[in-house]
C-alpha cells in the first residue's frame, strides 16, 4: 500500500527501516551515521516522488532544529490539504500539536493544532491519535488552571 500520497510499499518500508535505526541508536556513537543514511534515503525519494507530504513530515519529525522542523511541518501540512490527502493530514496536525506542547510552548498554537487534529479526527479515526487528542486536551487545561488561578 505504501503511503497515501503515493510512495510505493518497497521504498516507504526502507525508510521505515532506517528512521527505526536512528532511534534504536539514540544518544550511541552510531546515532549520526544513521541519520546521514537516513536523510541520504529522504534526499533520494524526494528526487524521486517530489515533496510529498510524508516525505516533509518525516524529515520534520526527525530534525533536531525545531525552526526546520516546524517550518517543514507546516509545509507538508499545507501540501496535505492541497491534495486532499486525510490520512497525512491527521499525521501532520498530530505532530505539530506535539510539537507546540512539548518543544515550542506555544500553547495557542498548540490549541489551534489540536483543533484541527480533532477536526481530522472527524474525518479520519485513528484510535491512537485520538487517546493522543484526549491527553493533549488534558494537559492544556490542566497548563490553563496553573496559568489563571
């Protein structure tokens, strides 16, 4: 099946396979050679299929510079929607949620992103996603009541 955008079954599993590698070598000597492989993989595949949503949000996920990583997401979000593609949208408005409640701190951001997570939520159910929703709403209110006592 490969991705909703169009990456074939062969390629998606290879990536898959070497994004497992950078996080099974985390914090190990190993760690930067594996993200080489792996961003050398997202170069090669983009050349090939172009900026597809799931190729952006990958290489967003897994940068370590949160200006690149948010300016990606928000790219492969926009690319998405222009083509329609839910299952990428729900992914990307997860990961950007994530990422203005853990990293940013931003939490009009994060409200915003969460509303649209819900809102793909609507359109495209994923149970993980939604217990995901579920704890990101928990904790904005509980970041809310600490804020205006």
């Amino acid at each position: 099946m490969g991705t909703a955008d169009g990456i074939n079954d062969e390629d998606w599993e290879h990536l898959q396979d070497l994004a497992a590698r950078v996080c099974g070598t985390l914090g190990s000597e190993e760690e930067q050679a594996s993200r080489r492989e792996f961003c050398a993989c997202l170069d090669q595949m983009e050349r090939k299929y172009g900026p597809l949503p799931s190729l952006l949000s990958t290489r967003g996920d897994f940068s370590e510079d949160y200006e690149e990583k948010e300016d990606l997401l928000h790219r492969a979000y926009a690319a998405a929607i222009a083509i329609g593609d839910r299952k990428n949208s729900l992914y990307i408005a997860h990961s950007l949620t994530e990422l203005y409640m853990a990293e940013l701190l931003s939490l009009e951001d994060a409200r915003t992103w969460l509303d649209r997570l819900d809102t793909h939520l609507v359109e495209t159910f994923d149970s993980h996603y939604a217990d995901d929703a579920k704890k990101f709403r928990k904790q904005l209110k509980k970041l809310d009541s600490i804020g205006n006592p």
